[in-house]
C-alpha cells in the first residue's frame, strides 16, 4: 500500500512537472520569457498547495 501511495505521487508530481513546462513552452511562443518563467513558477507552486 505505501508503494502504490509513493508510486502515485510521483505520477502526480511528473504530470503537474510536465505541465507547467507544457505551459511555459506555449507562452515563450507568444509572451516574454520572463512572463512564461513567472507564471510557470505561479502555477507550479498553486498546484502544490492544493495537494498538500
């Protein structure tokens, strides 16, 4: 049970990491990197107070 528990976080985490590089390569195609860079990081840390 605790293996299945680690196993699914780590997918968790590798989607949500995946993700947020997915978004910042769309906004680098259409914004400053600057602006893709922040927003990434925004979400990123969203997404990590949601699953806490």
């Amino acid at each position: 049970m605790k293996l299945e528990k680690t196993k699914r976080r780590q997918q968790i985490e590798q989607r949500r990491l995946r993700d947020a590089i997915i978004q910042v390569l769309n906004q680098l195609e259409t914004d400053s990197t600057e602006i893709a860079v922040t927003n990434a990081l925004g979400w990123s840390i969203a997404g990590q107070i949601f699953t806490v």
